[in-house]
C-alpha cells in the first residue's frame, strides 16, 4: 500500500516544479546502469504501470518469490540496493505500450524522490505524507524494531499456518512492505478527499484512471479506480504472504473502508469488497 505514499510523494514535486512527469528515469537518475531504460521509461510510465521494468521477486506462477530475491531479500536494506541488483535488466516492452504491474517501478520512483528532494525516501514521506494527514503509527521501518507489530501468518509453503518471517525482506520500500492502521489509514484517505496534500488539480490527476487492468478498473497513479454501485471508488489493496490491506474510497458516497488482517489475502479485499458493496448499495437506496 505504499505505492499511494509514493505516487502522492512524486505528485508533490511536481507540483513544486522539481520534477515534470515526463522526465525520463536517466535525466534524474543519471548513473542509471540499463542505458534502455534511463532513456526511454518516463516517470509517467512509473506511475502507471506501462513502463515495462519487471517485478523485484522474479518468480513463476505458484513460486512468487524466485531465487534472486530470496538470496538477497535481507541485503536490500536502501532503494539504491534494489536498483544495484536489478538495474541492469532491460525492458520488457516498449514503454507506454501497456500494463504490466511491477513493484520494481515504483521502486525507481522512491529513488527517484530521493535525488529530486535531497531527502531519503523514508524521510520524505514521514515529513510530507505521514505528518500532514496526521498518521501517527506508519512508516517501513526494519523488522524487528517496530513496537506492537502484528506477526503475519501464512500457509505459503504448506502446511498449517505458521509465521512470515522467513519471507519478509529487511524492511519496506517505496512499493510497499510498510506497516500501518486502520485509524492512519482512515486520515490519509480523508487527507487525500479533501485536498491537504495536493492540490485540487494533482489530487485529481493522481486518482483519475489512465490504463485499463487486466481484471477490473484502471491504474491511476498509485491508485486503483473502480466503479462500484454506481459510485467512484479508489484505493489500493496490499498483499503478502501472511499480509492483506485494503482501502477503498468511494468519492460520490464520501465512504471510506479500511480492513487489515494479518492473514493470507485476499481475505482483507473481500471483505472489503463486502463492505464497500453493502455501503453502496445502501446509499443507493431510496
């Protein structure tokens, strides 16, 4: 759920004029190693999911996590890390030509934060998202140093349910792998509605779909936009092995849900899906 702090992160300095959505990835990350992919791939095609740069956990269907990610999921302690490892891929297709989720995406686009603003990703949006919308209990930081933190149990691997820990890289990043609450995530939502962290034309562009799914909806930036009884909803879910978000706001209905479980997904999404629809429906009602 992270890419929503992101993409309003990067919306932000936009709006500032430090950075233009069309700028490609090498004109602010000019030691970028695939020459393809600095040159080519705009910030835009980050936001949206059409850049073409891959996943991080190079897996298969049935195994998401492949061997690369696994072997070095504890050494990924920076964003820099991640690009030092992957960086080197080319692209997958041509840029802008289509959707193709990819976390690694919007990790460029946390780095992209961090040259831009002169602040560590981590940093930036304590200051800029966190503090301004009045989240109190969110941030990525490493495991084992977050107080009162949920464990995570899964039946990833088989077996009963057991814990996530030996799949959880170091800490979050800036495409997700944070940690957070219904209350916080209830104020971001509101914060986003009424325009306090951008304003009223980049809050618009951020949550306005711009590439159909696969499935359901269309990818905004950082936000997934649906129509559910009739009413605008957006938001963005969060799924891991033993972790399952999801938050919905549906801007016609002024309805804001938020479910977080600590359990396998979608568990979390249809949930909220059942509220989300019931919530609807009845406001539909005569």
């Amino acid at each position: 759920m992270n890419k929503m702090f992101t993409a309003v992160a990067v919306l932000q300095l936009a709006q500032a004029d430090k950075l233009s959505l069309d700028d490609p990835v090498g004109k602010v990350l000019n030691d970028y190693p695939n020459r393809e992919v600095a040159e080519k791939v705009t910030i835009r095609e980050l936001l949206s999911h059409t850049g073409g740069t891959g996943d991080i956990f190079d897996g298969t269907p049935g195994h998401p996590f492949g061997p690369l990610f696994m072997t070095h999921r504890l050494e990924l302690r920076s964003l820099q890390d991640y690009i030092n490892l992957y960086g080197i891929r080319g692209l997958r297709f041509e840029p802008g030509s289509r959707f193709e989720y990819s976390n690694y995406g919007y990790i460029l686009l946390g780095r992209i934060i961090e040259k831009v603003s002169g602040e560590n990703y981590y940093d930036y949006v304590q200051k800029h998202v966190y503090e301004p919308a009045g989240m109190a209990s969110t941030g990525s930081d490493p495991e084992g140093k977050i107080a009162d933190l949920s464990v995570g149990y899964t039946r990833f691997g088989g077996g009963d349910l057991h814990p996530d820990t030996d799949l959880l890289p170091y800490r979050g990043a800036s495409a997700g792998g944070g940690y957070s609450t219904v209350r916080d995530l209830l104020a971001f939502a509101t914060a986003i509605r009424d325009n306090r962290l951008l304003d009223a034309h980049y809050t618009e562009l951020l949550t306005t779909g711009k590439v159909d799914m696969p499935h359901d909806g269309q990818y905004a930036y950082g936000f997934i936009v649906h129509p559910l009884n009739g009413s605008r909803c957006m938001g963005h879910a969060g799924d891991f092995p033993g972790v399952n978000g999801d938050l919905e706001l549906c801007l016609d209905s002024r309805y804001i849900f938020v479910v977080l479980s600590n359990m396998d997904p979608p568990v979390a999404q249809q949930t909220g899906f059942f509220i989300g629809n019931w919530l609807t429906m009845s406001h539909q009602a005569p």
